[in-house]
C-alpha cells in the first residue's frame, strides 16, 4: 500500500508541473525536432495565430502520459535505492556518493521502463506526425514500419543522459536539504516540528524545508541537471527522428549535429528548456514532498 501512494504522490508531481509548462515545452520541441531557426518571440506569435491558445498544449496528454508514470518511477526508485545503500553502508545518513549512484540508477530505471511513450510523443509532435492518428496510431505505425525495438531509439543517449541527470538531480536536492536541516536555523525548524507532532498541522506546514525553500531547492537541481546532459538530450531527439534507411549511431549522430551548426547546435533550445525546467522542477519536488505527507508516505 505504501508503494502504491509512493507512486501516486510521483505521479500527481508530475501531472501539476508537466501541465503548468506545457507551453515551454512545446517551444523546446520545436527548436529541436523542427530545427526552428526564428526567435523565442516569433516562434510564439506563430504557434499563437497559427494555431491558437491550445497549440501550446500540443502534444501535453501524451507527454502526461509519459511523465507521470516516468516520476513516479524515478522518485519511488530514488528513494528505495537510497534507502537500501543507507541500510548496507550501516552509516547514520546517506553520503553524497550514494546520494549521486542512487540517482542515476533511478534514473536508468525509469528510462528503460518509459523510453517507448517519450518516442512516440515526439514522433506525434514532428512533421507528419498528425496524419498518423494518435498514441494507437503511432505506435502501430512504428512497430509495422520499423519495428518493434524501433521505440526504444535513442536508448544508449537516454541511459547516458539520464544516470547523471538523475544523479545531479536528486543528488544535487538532497545535498542542499540535508545541508539547511543540519545548519541552527534547520534545527530550529525540526525542532518546532516536533514540538507541533501529532496535532492538525497544515500539510504545507509539515514539509521539513517549508514551502519557499522546498520549490527554491527543486528548482536549483532542475538547473543543474539540465545544464550537464542537455547535448545527449538533443542527440536523444534526433536519432529519434531517424528512419531506418538512413539511421546513424549516437555518436555519428553527435558529429553530423556538429558538422551541421557547431557546439552551439548541442545546446538548441536550452533557454527556453532552462525556462521551462526551473518552475517544472520546482513544483515537481514541491507538489512530491507535499503529496508524500497528504497520502502519510512513510
């Protein structure tokens, strides 16, 4: 029963913040399957006129569908690794080395498990895309033309990307709530916590770095994840987009993006990714940690 909420309360996380950024996703996507060369404030006004409000939540049940369970996952696995490396190393708190291989195996968990739904969202998304009708559509498409394992493009880049981002993202968070819960003011926090233990107290009142702190946290570890493994991101995207006559590997994939626009081809889309992943990481660990006392995960 505990993992069933431990789950719910990933889940619930990322539907809030996957729906809250819907829109800086889409611009991100378009930047990078599109390859759209034109500024962050024309690209709006086209997705705006061309195909109104909704178009910025193209694509964003799907992507619910793919994140939701994605963090559940992650976060469920991140806690469960930690909690198993804290009970063999028999120390009394997690060290920043188990915190960082804690991470990037929940992330390594939560990519193999999710990859296929991520690539047929980006294949809904890419041009053509609509006339393939949907998630059942797509994926029938896909296993008849290429195959099966044709979901699963872009596992190496993905599993690459995600240990550390994974690692750096959880890692990162933890790092900094430890640090704040051992510093006086911490203390002091915990200890009026205690103090207020057992009576009806507020759910926002209960998280252990308060609100501001909790969403100011997430959002740091957002950052810094998405800064060290954005290149594998794009990559990622791109052999995605790949069909088989043409396919190269991830690092021929790599150079040709090299070759094509230099290193800063590698970083396409990064402001508006960076745009959209500090609230999406704020509010991802916020309405975690919150639903995690709502739903009493122990």
């Amino acid at each position: 029963m505990n993992t069933t909420k431990h789950l719910w309360a990933g889940a619930v996380a990322a539907m809030v913040s996957r729906t809250f950024v819907a829109p800086l996703e889409r611009l991100k996507l378009e930047y990078i399957v599109r390859g759209e060369q034109m500024n962050l404030f024309a690209l709006i006004h086209k997705i705006a006129t061309t195909q109104g409000l909704k178009g910025f939540w193209k694509g964003n049940f799907v992507n619910i569908l793919r994140t939701a369970p994605f963090k559940a996952v992650n976060f469920y696995a991140y806690d469960t690794y930690r909690k198993q490396l804290l009970r063999m190393s028999g120390n009394e708190e997690t060290t920043n080395f188990e915190r960082f291989l804690a991470g990037a195996a929940a992330g390594i968990t939560a990519t193999v498990l999710c990859l296929p739904m991520d690539t047929i969202r980006t294949k809904m998304v890419a041009p053509g895309g609509e006339a393939l009708g949907g998630v059942i559509g797509v994926f029938c498409h896909m296993v008849q033309t290429e195959g099966f394992f044709s979901l699963y493009k872009g596992l190496v880049p993905s599993l690459i990307s995600m240990a550390p981002s994974g690692a750096v993202f959880y890692g990162v968070y933890d790092i900094l709530k430890s640090a704040y819960l051992h510093s006086p003011k911490g203390q002091m926090r915990i200890s009026l916590m205690k103090q207020h233990e057992g009576e009806d107290v507020n759910a926002l009142d209960r998280l252990e770095l308060g609100p501001m702190r909790t969403l100011l946290y997430g959002a740091i570890a957002g950052a810094c994840a998405e800064a060290a493994t954005y290149p594998f991101e794009v990559v990622r995207r791109q052999l995605q987009m790949q069909v088989q006559a043409t396919k190269l590997n991830a690092f021929a994939t790599a150079v040709k993006i090299v070759e094509q626009g230099g290193i800063p081809a590698l970083y396409a889309g990064l402001i508006p990714s960076l745009l959209q992943v500090l609230p999406s990481a704020s509010i991802s660990y916020f309405v975690y940690e919150f639903m995690k006392i709502v739903l009493k995960v122990e």
